[in-house]
C-alpha cells in the first residue's frame, strides 16, 4: 500500500449552493451553503433525514452535477469552471463510487467488473493491473470468485465487488451511497469492515451516506444534514 500524508485535503467545498429550476415558478434551493473538508485518511458518516440534500450533495462531489454556488475543490484544484471532458476525466482519476444497489454486469466475470474503470479509462488492462484486481478480491475473500460471473454470486458477495472495483483505480475519495442498505445486519458489519479497513491501509478519504445509526457511530466523523444545511458536523467518541 502506498504511503500518504494523514489529513492532507482531498475535498473542499466552500459555500456550496444548489438551486434547481432557478428564475421559474418552480424555483427549489436544496443545498445552502456547505462548507465541508474531508482529508486523507478520514472516515465520515453522512446523515439526515429523507429530502435532506444527501443525494444532492454527494452527485456534486462526485462531480455527476454542478453547484449552482460556490466552489468544490478536489485534491487542491478548483472544479466549476471544468468542461464536461475535464470533470469525467478527473471523476475517473480521483473518485471511486460504491452505490446501494452494485450495478454490476451480470455477463461478465467478477473479475471484468473490477477491471471496469480501468477498461473504460484506457482498455486493456495492464497485467500489473490484473494483479491489483486479484490483490483487492483477496482482500474482500473473493480471489477464488474471480472467474465466475457476476450473477452467480450472493448480494452480499456483489456488494464486497463493488468496494474492489471502487478501489482498483486507487481513488484519494472514495464514496459511498447507502452501501448496506440491501444487506442482512451481519452482511452489513462485514462490508463497513471492509471501508474501515481500505481508509486505514489505502489512505482514502471516505464519505459515507448511511441510515444506520450503527455504522454511522463506527465512523470516526458524523456530519448531519437538515434541509440542505450542515447542522452539526462532530467526531464521534
């Protein structure tokens, strides 16, 4: 694993706005705002009510969608002015995604659908690569899996894929939207293990939207959002 400087900035978000349908009749704001920073090496838990502006928030940092206000800063480097090339390009350097539902391809082998980001950034992937997709399905316990396809394999299973495809690009923010959301509560513990122990050992920021008070309080960091405000933002004990 390679060595990175605990608590450098990975994200910024400075005063972040998002407005939608602006100058019409149908005029909603849902993100007022948002100061935040998350650094290299932390764990943070985000939570709050449904309608809240956690998906909001978290399609603007993935750079899915663009602030209406503000900025976002993503290792240093301002975002808002980038093309549409640009953003997709620094998206698939810097971020990886880890969703509720896993969005494998059923077709393809387990581990094709690690190899995927790389694919989709320059096609074959290297051996050195392939190596890494290996390393990081034994660190799930799925290297025995690696042939077989997507579909064959339990959800919890699809799931602790998922976490390796999001890491085989070796992202500085690593995001994750509700991922034990469809997982039995022991399924759930095995895979917030997994994000505990990627933060830990691959130095990633790690921001995590979660209903479980559980696994939020097994962050080291819980921000809370109300009505597209940050309302308390806390280590956790």
């Amino acid at each position: 694993m390679s060595e990175f400087i605990r608590n450098e900035e990975v994200l910024r978000l400075a005063a972040l706005g998002k407005t939608y349908n602006p100058g019409t009749p149908l005029e909603q704001q849902v993100l007022h705002d948002i100061d935040l920073r998350l650094g290299r090496g932390e764990l943070t838990a985000l939570i709050g009510p449904s309608g809240s502006g956690k998906s909001t928030l978290l399609n603007l940092i993935g750079l899915l969608d663009s602030p209406s206000a503000g900025e976002l800063y993503l290792l240093g480097r301002p975002t808002h002015a980038l093309d549409d090339a640009a953003r997709t390009r620094l998206r698939n350097e810097a971020i990886g995604f880890v969703f509720q539902f896993h969005h494998l391809i059923p077709a393809f082998s387990v581990l094709d659908n690690v190899l995927m980001p790389l694919m989709i950034r320059h096609g074959k992937p290297t051996p050195a690569e392939v190596e890494l997709a290996l390393e990081l399905l034994q660190a799930v316990d799925l290297r025995g899996f690696a042939d077989k396809k997507a579909n064959q394999i339990s959800g919890g299973q699809q799931q602790r894929v998922a976490i390796a495809r999001a890491l085989v690009t070796r992202p500085a923010l690593l995001l994750a939207d509700e991922p034990t959301g469809n997982l039995d509560t022991k399924t759930a513990e095995s895979v917030f293990a997994l994000f505990r122990r990627f933060n830990r050992e691959f130095g990633c920021a790690v921001l995590v939207v979660t209903h479980d008070p559980r696994l939020a309080a097994s962050c080291a960091r819980t921000v809370q959002l109300v009505d597209g405000r940050i309302v308390s933002d806390q280590a956790n004990a």
